[in-house]
C-alpha cells in the first residue's frame, strides 16, 4: 500500500466527510472498542461489530498499531487511524459498511472516493443469511409407513418407490 494519506473534504451535497480535522470529535486514544461502544451503532448488531473490528485488525497488520480512534462531531461514523496512515484516517466505520483503504476481500471499489474500498456489514437488514434463507419444506405423514416427506410430492416416496 503505497498512497495512505487521505483527506475527502466535501460531498456532492457540500458536507463534510471523513476530515480528519473535526473540531467536535470524541477521542479515544488507542482504544477503538471504546469508539464503537461509545457510537453505539452496533448495539443489536453483533456480527457488523464482528465485521467492522475484523477490518481493523487486518488494516493494523498492514499499517500498524491504532494510533487514534474517535467518532466524528456528528455521530455518523467511527474513524480509525494507523500508525503509517500519517494524519489521516484508514477505515470509516458506518452503520451499514465500512470504507477503508486496503483491499480486503470481499470489498468494493468506493463509488465516490476512489481511493477507499468499501465493504457491506452483515446487518439484520442486509444481511445474505436473512435474505438468502432456504424456505422450510412442509412436511407430510405417510399414513403407511409412519415416515414424514415433503408435502409437495403426491404420494410417499419410501412406499411408492418414486
């Protein structure tokens, strides 16, 4: 990782995003479970807290220790800073993903911040398991056999040998 030094300043909207200067901020030193708590974003969200603190752990192998931790002025996100991130934050923790600057697999190129890549946090609201879930097949009792089969056959499998 070459280039880790970003400041993105101003959305289409005008507003501003992962500035690192946030004269509001809650700082947390080193401690970003701290930050995440404190954020508290992730109450019910077990797995997306799981995720977002994965993401740290591998952007720390890559860039070193956390040096910083805090969640903006506004409660939006949580930013985290590394020790060869220079002055700038590296992973952007949000309620539905987390933007940060390595390539993780399973992430995506940022649409508006080319520089980030984006991965999508197992929520209960966007959650593959939730979404992808098998539908459970009704069950039917062979009245020969004792022997359960999936109702939507016309007849039992184990007696009619189909």
């Amino acid at each position: 990782m070459t280039d880790v030094s970003i400041r993105f300043n101003k959305t289409e909207m005008g507003q501003l995003m992962y500035a690192d200067q946030d004269s509001n901020r809650k700082e947390f030193g080193t401690d970003y479970l701290a930050a995440l708590a404190f954020w508290g974003k992730f109450k019910n969200e077990k797995a997306a807290e799981d995720k977002a603190i994965e993401i740290i752990k591998i952007t720390e192998k890559e860039l070193g220790d956390v040096v910083l931790a805090h969640v903006n002025g506004s409660g939006d996100y949580v930013a985290v800073r590394f020790k060869k991130s220079g002055n700038a934050g590296s992973v952007f923790i949000n309620k539905g993903f987390v933007d940060h600057v390595l390539d993780i697999p399973g992430s995506t190129q940022h649409q508006k911040h080319l520089r980030l890549k984006r991965t999508l946090l197992p929520t209960s609201k966007n959650s593959a398991a939730t979404h992808n879930k098998i539908p459970e097949i009704k069950q039917a009792l062979c009245e020969n056999c004792q022997m359960s089969y999936p109702a939507h056959l016309s007849a039992c499998p184990i007696c009619t040998g189909a």
